[in-house]
C-alpha cells in the first residue's frame, strides 16, 4: 500500500499496482497519476509526500 499526503493534511491509501507515476512537475509539485478504480484511465493529484506501507505494518 502506499499512503500519499494530500496539501490540504488529509490522506489517502492506494494499492501499490494502481500506482503508474509518481513525478515532480516543472513548478516543483508532487503529483502521483493512478489508475481509476473502474480501470477506465488515469487521473492525477497533488501530493505533498508519500510513504510506503509493507505487508502486516498497522499504520493509524
């Protein structure tokens, strides 16, 4: 799993095989693309950091 930091504080989990980029802009911003929960495409939001959750790791 990987859980990203949204700007705003809050946060979100995703499974690691939806994960296609994650990429500094021009601007200097974080930006992960994922793919769509349907499969349908990608999408892309801003992220302020990341952290990498292994298997059995409890994270609150």
């Amino acid at each position: 799993m990987i859980k990203y930091c949204y700007p705003d504080g809050d946060w979100c989990y995703r499974a690691l095989h939806t994960t296609h980029a994650v990429l500094h802009t021009a601007k200097g911003k974080l930006i992960a693309r994922m793919e769509k929960g349907d499969g349908s495409g990608l999408y892309e939001f801003e992220s302020t950091g990341f952290e990498l959750i292994g298997p059995g790791q409890i994270h609150t």
